[in-house]
C-alpha cells in the first residue's frame, strides 16, 4: 500500500511532464505520418531513354535544364552510399540531421582561424539546402538549412533523406544524382559501378566546380589529378572499415575513363523522339527510364546503309530517305530512320518520314489481289485484261504506257500493271479497298467518293508506319496488329482483316518478285524475300516495301517538301536499298530464319488452262497448277481453246449434219476482240477462226457475251442543244472470237450494226435516261443505262 501511495504522488508530481512528453511523442509520430509529398516530386527529371538491350539511345534533360535521374536507394551501389558517407557524414545514422560537433568546428575553422570555409553541414542539411535553393555561406543562412534540415527530419526517413540526396546532389554543371553520374561519366548503371567509380562519385559532391577530366576533356577522357587524389584519400580511409579491398589497390593505380557530357549517346533520333511524344501525352508523369523496343545494332546498320545510298545516288538528285524495320514475331519496332541526316537541315533532316503522310505508289496492290481472293474474284492464275480500259469517267493508264493483253493475278501484280489491278479494286465489295483501309486504321482519309478507283494507284495516302503494319499483317497471315515501339506497349491478339488463305497466296506471288539487281539473285541467298515497289505521281515518292525472314521493311525515297524528280521510281530509287538493307544485314551474321509458318489448311492445288486461268478442257495444251480456296475460288471453265470441225473437201467449218463428210477436228484460240487488238499491235496476231457463211451459224460454239465499253458506266453525257443534230455518242463493246456482227438496241429500238472493234455512233433524241443493249450473233447480250443531259 505504501508503494503505490508512492508511486501515485510521483505520477502527480511529473503528471505534467509526462503528458508533455506524450504529446510531443504524438507530434513527431504525427508529422511523420501525416501526408506530405515524396521527396521524389520535388524536383523535375530526365528521362533515360533505352534500346531493348540496355543500351543508351538519350538523355534528356529537366524541365529546369538539369540531367537528374531517380533512382530507388535499392538499385544505387552499396559501395557508393557507404563511400558517400564516410566521405560526407559518417554519423548520419546517429545524429537527428544536425552534427554540433561539425558545427562547430566548420564555424571555428571559418571565423576563428580564417582558413578556407567549411560549412559543417550533414547530408540532410545539404538536401535542405537542394531543395529550397538556400544561401548558406551567411550565419542566418545557415540557421534557415538547420530549421529545414530539422523539418526533413520531421518528416522523412533516414532512408528516404538519404535516398533524395543521392539523387540530387550535383556531380558538375548540370549533372545531379548518382544514377545520372553513373550513366554520363562512366555509361552503367549506378548499381554496377566497381569500387574505383564508386569511390570517384563519392567524393566529387564535395566540390563538383572541380576539373573532373584531366586537359580539356575532348581526346583525353581520364580523371583530373585532383579528383584522382580525392579519391585515393577516401580509399585509404576504407582500408581500416572494409579490409577486405586491399587486394583492390593495385586498380586505384590505373587510370580510370570519365566520358565528358559533350558524349553523351544521341542515337535514334526521331524513334526516341516519337516515343517521349507518346509517353508525355499518354502519362501526366514522365517515367525516368523508357525502354523502347529498338535494336541500336539494326538501327546503326539501317543508318550506315541509307547515308551510303544517298552518298553514292547525290549526281540523280536524291538527297533523302527513311527506313522502318519491324519484327513481325511482336509487331516491335527494331529500328526507325526517319530521315537520311537528321542534323542537315537542306534536307528537313529533323522531320521524321515514317510519320508523314505520302502517295504509297502502287505498294496497296497486293491488298486489292488479297481482298480479290477473298471475295471469290480471281485466284493466282486467273488471266486478267491488260488493255485499254474505262471505268466509268476513270480511265487509268500503266506506268509504262503499254498494254500486255491477256496476263495471269501473280504477273499482273509482279509486273505492277495498272489496269488489272483496278479492275479487280471495281469488283470488291464488302469491303472495298477503301472500307479495308478503313479497318486497317489509315487515318485522315477523305471520302470513298473522293477518291474512286484512283485510290487503287496510290490515290490516298499513308505513312510509312501503317504501310508497314499493312504488310506486317501480310506475314502474319492476315491478323493486324498494332506496332509497338514502347516495350511496355501491349500486345494484343489482333484483328482479322484477311483470311490466312488469300494472304498466303499474295505473299507466295510477292516471294516471285525478281531482284533488281543483279548482285545475287534470291534463290541463291536461300533467302525468301516477299516485296513490292510503288511510285506516286509526279514522281514525288519511291517506296519498296516487303518482308524477310522475320522482319518487314519499308524503304522510302524522296523529298519532305513533296518535289518530285523523275529519278524516284520505286524500283530503281528504292528497290536497291531495300536489297542493300537487306544484304548488310545479312553481312552482319542477324539471324534471318523465318517464323514457322503452316501453309493454312484451306488451301488447294489445281490443274488450270494457262491461257485462261480457268478449269482445263481436252484442248487445252499448256496446263499448270494454281492454288485455289475451296468454297470461294472463281470456277468456270476454259473456253478460248475450242474444237472446230473441219470440212475435208473445202477446208472449212463442216455444217452439221457431219454424216458422209470427211472431217477433221481442230483447235482454234477464240480469243475476246480487245485482246485480239492487242496482240496484233504487238505483231503478234492470232489466227482467226474460220466461219463457213453457208452454215447459217450452226457450227459455231458459243463463247464470251459481248461487254460494252462505251457509253462509259456511270457516266453522263452533257450535250449542247444548239448542235444537238450534229453530236453523237459511240457504242462500242468487246465481243468472242467467233462474233462476226454486234446488233444495237436503245430501249429496245434497233439503231443499228456494228463488226467487232468497230464503233456505232448514235444520235439522242433528247435529254433523259435510255437503256442501251448489244446482242452478237451467237444471241449474248450486255446492257447499260445511259443518262443524257442538255444544255444550251
């Protein structure tokens, strides 16, 4: 009982105190609890920008000028934060942010014995004085960096004060931070620096003004004499509290390597620029550290490549290029040169190509033929029209003004023939080209109606990013994907635009595209390369794009302000640089195998007529195999190699009945009249099959319905009233070989006869819509609308 009477008045007696205490216990639980911004937010930062295999593309700088990288305490050298500390405060652990004993003897040694200043500060004063920018060479200066230095320590931790002041004590000029130390002077990062570089960083803070490199820092890349003192003391003073590195002595002997900031790697440009772009309007925060997908290997061998190119082809005029290599296997980015120099600006150098907006030529072909298989149009070998051709007001031309004739899908887009391919874009539908693109997600693209059929040539435009995802798609059998360049950009599963079937047989007819050169063909090379060229009109865009191996490439010649030059046609411009891109590779040992890729299981081979693309007959003399879908794929029939039956006696066509005539069978090519035109302007003329005018049509056999190709479908024709008797509109058509006259109808009005190739010319009566119709002798019809306007 005594006791606790005891124990009660020395509890009254010190109540006061204790609850004191216990307050003041509450405040500083309090202010370390209570929420109060990062350390980290308190200063901007840089942002290190990596290729995907850890090496340097740039450094940028802070909003406030300054290279400062944060990294966590965790990844920073053990060596370094024991070596900063000893140099700096070794009983930081210990004091509660201010070391009186330092103090003191930093105001002794400066006022009282007027030697060289000492401030005596700790680490947290210093950080103190970092981040409200404080004045401390003056007494009240200084008692400003204790208040602060108390009021960290309020309200951080050791560790993170600790941490913030690795992070943003300067290291000279405008270098803060050990991580960004350890990346400018010696190219690593701060968690793999050897006890010599830790030790060197240790002790530069002290006086970061100092001459870190010994003469002028360009060819002689060593540390200064005094910085290398520096830290030889601080290592003399490890010895006695690491014993364990004295076997390390003979390295504090060698010269040590201190890359100046004038080094700093400036790679990828326009990549690394395109990426923090994204990064900045994606994210509120910028990241410190941006890993991109690019290889800087490739991306070196790309650039080396394009500056020869443009070196060696200067006397043509071209003076610029770009280049895209993508990894088909994750849609990544390997490697991005978005102009031939970007620090010469002649040249727009800083523009990034892969990102404008240009004419793509004729590399949308292979889409056209893909979707054309798809849609049950044609298949590899079906035998298009290669001559003169109207659609409707569009009458498109080939780029070398010549008409082949009759010419197989997998020619016609090797040979990049212009008719057939817009042909085949006037049969699409759901969807058509542009309804693809659509899906594809070109952007910026006007109206279906602006653009028509042109869009087939290179009508719209593209940048080289989606064109590559367009053949990027190609390879992956028909799934689009987006592409990436950040490696934390997803990878989605993708859409299906093209069925694994159709993009298979485009990239087998691209896999027989020749070599322009004639180095080493690609069979030699054991190398399947699937490519294809475009021009734009005007010359203004030479283009080569395809795939190998595992990557797709997109090469591209030109000029950023749109000139054109007669010297940008993409098989002779860029073609050869896509090769020499593709050869250097090769040189330079990168693994080119490529992917494992099933042929897709609803592919067939079929015997066709060659002639003709169609199934063969017994008249057929040539037949091949063509690969063909099942359930999609056009069937007919070959009907140009037909049987005539020959009359013995008069050499020709026997009438039926053939009882008691001697007779004999032979084939004739029943080719159409358009194509017949062709091959005689071509000197080769096809021979006629004969007609026995006697047979009254009985020994004929029926072939192709005559096609009309004027009045033009879609059209209308504007007459003027005044010369209304005297205009006229001709009617012509394409008929079967055997057609010897084509009868005219106007809403059902015979107006008149015409021989095959031959025009009618008929005359209006007056304005409104009429129907026109051709019927051949053989009794075939084609019919059309006809809309007639009149003005004055």
């Amino acid at each position: 009982m005594k006791l606790l009477r005891s124990a009660g008045r020395w509890i009254a007696r010190w109540q006061n105190w204790l609850v004191a205490a216990a307050l003041l216990l509450a405040a500083l639980v309090g202010c370390r609890w209570w929420p109060h911004p990062s350390l980290r937010s308190w200063l901007p930062s840089s942002t290190a920008v990596y290729d995907s295999k850890g090496h340097l593309l740039r450094l940028t700088l802070s909003s406030d000028q300054q290279y400062r990288l944060w990294v966590p305490l965790k990844d920073i050298s053990p060596q370094l934060v024991d070596g900063v500390l000893l140099h700096e405060d070794r009983w930081y652990a210990w004091h509660p942010g201010i070391n009186p004993y330092g103090l003191l003897r930093g105001a002794w040694v400066t006022y009282v014995r007027h030697r060289a200043p000492q401030g005596g500060s700790t680490v947290t004063m210093q950080l103190a004085r970092l981040l409200w920018g404080l004045n401390t060479r003056t007494p009240l200066g200084k008692l400003r960096q204790i208040g602060r230095a108390a009021q960290l320590e309020l309200f951080y931790s050791k560790h993170d004060i600790l941490e913030a002041y690795l992070n943003f004590t300067p290291y000279g000029a405008n270098v803060q931070g050990v991580a960004t130390a350890s990346l400018v002077y010696f190219g690593k990062p701060a968690s793999q620096l050897t006890l010599p570089e830790a030790l060197t960083l240790a002790v530069i803070p002290q006086n970061p003004s100092r001459h870190l490199l010994s003469g002028d820092g360009a060819d002689n890349a060593l540390i200064s004499n005094g910085l290398a003192d520096a830290r030889n003391r601080l290592y003399r003073a490890w010895l006695p509290r690491h014993p364990q590195d004295a076997g390390l002595k003979p390295l504090f002997a060698l010269p040590l390597a201190l890359r100046a900031r004038s080094r700093l790697p400036f790679e990828a440009p326009q990549a690394v620029e395109q990426v923090l772009a994204t990064q900045l309007l994606s994210d509120s925060t910028r990241s410190a550290v941006v890993t991109t997908t690019l290889d800087l290997d490739l991306q070196h061998i790309l650039e080396r490549q394009i500056a020869l190119y443009v070196k060696r082809k200067a006397p043509s005029g071209i003076a610029n290029g770009a280049a895209l290599l993508v990894d088909t296997r994750d849609m990544s980015i390997k490697a991005m040169v978005g102009s031939a120099d970007y620090r010469n600006p002649a040249i727009q150098g800083q523009v990034n190509g892969t990102l404008g907006k240009r004419s793509p030529g004729s590399t949308l072909k292979p889409f056209i033929y893909a979707l054309g298989f798809d849609q049950g149009v044609l298949h590899p070998q079906t035998v298009l029209r290669d001559v003169p051709t109207a659609f409707g007001p569009y009458t498109p031309e080939n780029f070398d003004g010549n008409f082949l004739g009759p010419i197989t899908a997998t020619q016609a887009l090797i040979r990049s023939r212009n008719i057939p391919a817009v042909w085949v874009a006037s049969q699409l539908h759901e969807p058509s080209l542009y309804d693809f693109l659509q899906q594809a997600g070109i952007g910026r693209l006007a109206s279906e109606q602006h653009y028509g059929l042109s869009l087939v040539l290179g009508g719209g435009e593209v940048s080289m990013q989606e064109l590559a995802g367009l053949y990027a798609m190609l390879a992956n059998r028909g799934v689009l994907r987006p592409l990436r360049l950040s490696a934390d950009d997803p990878q989605p599963e993708g859409t299906r635009l093209l069925s694994g079937e159709a993009s298979y047989m485009v990239m087998d007819i691209l896999r027989q595209n020749p070599r322009p050169d004639d180095v080493v063909g690609a069979q030699e090379l054991r190398l399947p390369v699937y490519w294809k060229t475009g021009t734009s009109w005007a010359f203004r865009d030479a283009w080569t794009a395809g795939s190998f191996g595992p990557y797709v490439l997109v090469v591209w010649i030109g000029n950023f302000d749109g000139s054109g030059n007669p010297a940008f046609v993409g098989v002779e411009a860029a073609a050869p640089l896509f090769f020499q891109i593709i050869d250097a590779l090769r040189a330079e040992h990168v693994p080119l195998d490529e992917p494992i890729r099933a042929m897709p299981a609803g592919l067939r081979r079929v015997q066709v007529c060659l002639a003709s693309g169609n199934l063969p007959t017994q008249w057929c003399p040539q037949q091949g195999p063509a690969w063909f879908i099942p359930g999609k794929s056009p069937i007919r029939v070959d009907n140009i190699y037909r049987p005539v039956v020959m009359d013995e006696a008069t050499g020709l066509p026997a009438c039926p009945p053939y009882d008691g005539k001697r007779t004999h069978v032979e084939v004739y090519e029943f080719w159409p009249s358009d194509l017949q035109r062709v091959f005689q302007q071509a000197g080769m003329p096809r021979r006629s099959p004969p007609v026995n005018s006697h047979c009254n049509g009985t020994e004929r056999v029926n072939g192709l319905p005559p096609s009309i190709t004027s009045p033009l479908r879609g059209s209308t024709y504007t007459l003027r009233l005044k010369q209304l008797a005297e205009e006229s509109i001709p009617f012509t058509a394409t008929n079967d070989a055997a057609v010897r006259n084509l009868y005219w109808f106007v809403d059902d009005a015979y107006v008149g006869r015409s021989a095959p190739g031959e025009p009618l010319y008929w005359q209006p009566h007056g304005a409104g819509r009429y129907t026109v119709r051709v019927v051949d002798d053989h009794g075939l019809a084609d019919q059309r609308n006809l809309d007639v306007t009149l003005v004055q």
